[in-house]
C-alpha cells in the first residue's frame, strides 16, 4: 500500500514538472509584465506562437508517449520473468498476466491517442488552427 502511495506521489511530481513550465510559460507570456524567465522558458519550448489547446494537446502526446514507453518496458521485463522461470508454473503465470495487463494497457493508451487526435484535430470547437496535426 505504502509503495503504491509512493509511486503515485513520484508520477505526479513528474507530470507536474513536465505541465508546469509549458502552462506558465503560455500564460505569462500574454502579460505585459511577464518576467524573462518566462519569455525564455516559452522561446525555448517553441510556445511563442502556440495556442493553449496546442500546448495541451502536446502535452497529452507527451505523456501518452511516455505511457507507451512504460508498457513497453513492463513487456520486456515480463518476458525476462517468464524466461527466467524455469518452468515454476506460478512464476509463468504471473508472467503471462502482466504481459496480459500491458498489452490491455497499450490498447488503452492507443484508443486515448487516437482520441486525442480526432479531438484536437477534426473537430471545430479544438483549439487549434485548421491544417495543424497532432503527430
């Protein structure tokens, strides 16, 4: 229980360094007063012509990406366990139902990628600008 608390709690300080620079960044910008931290964080994140449902939108791929990396990870690392049975039907079995949960898992994040792209790109009520993709 302690360990999932704790691993929620690391994910999030994560996200939240990842969302909070872009979301300032697009914020402060648009004041007159911005600090030029500001002005450089957003230059340098190429956020200077960006609208805000283009940061959002970047910012669902990034992390949707960065899901698909993990699933791909718990895969790989499932297969060693399996390998690494030695014919142990218990170890083989969990094995096999964590390859069944990441496979589970990245259709999940697939199906949110895709929509995430119809949203973000098709319909009028988006955000961003006509022509622009999600890729």
């Amino acid at each position: 229980m302690f360990k999932k608390i704790l691993v929620s709690l690391a994910l999030a300080f994560c996200l939240n360094l990842i969302i909070t620079p872009l979301t300032s960044a697009q914020i402060l910008k648009k004041e007159t007063g911005a600090n030029d931290l500001a002005i450089k964080t957003a230059q340098r994140a190429n956020l200077s012509d960006m609208e805000v449902g283009e940061v959002v939108a970047f910012t669902i791929k990034m992390v949707l990406g960065l899901l698909s990396i993990i699933f791909l990870v718990i895969i790989v690392y499932s297969g060693f366990a399996w390998m690494m049975a030695r014919g142990n039907e218990e170890k083989v079995s969990k094995s096999l139902a964590t390859i069944r949960m990441a496979i589970i898992g990245l259709i999940i994040t697939l199906g949110a990628y895709a929509i995430t792209y119809f949203v973000f790109n098709y319909l009028p009520f988006s955000g961003s600008k006509p022509g622009t993709t999600l890729q």
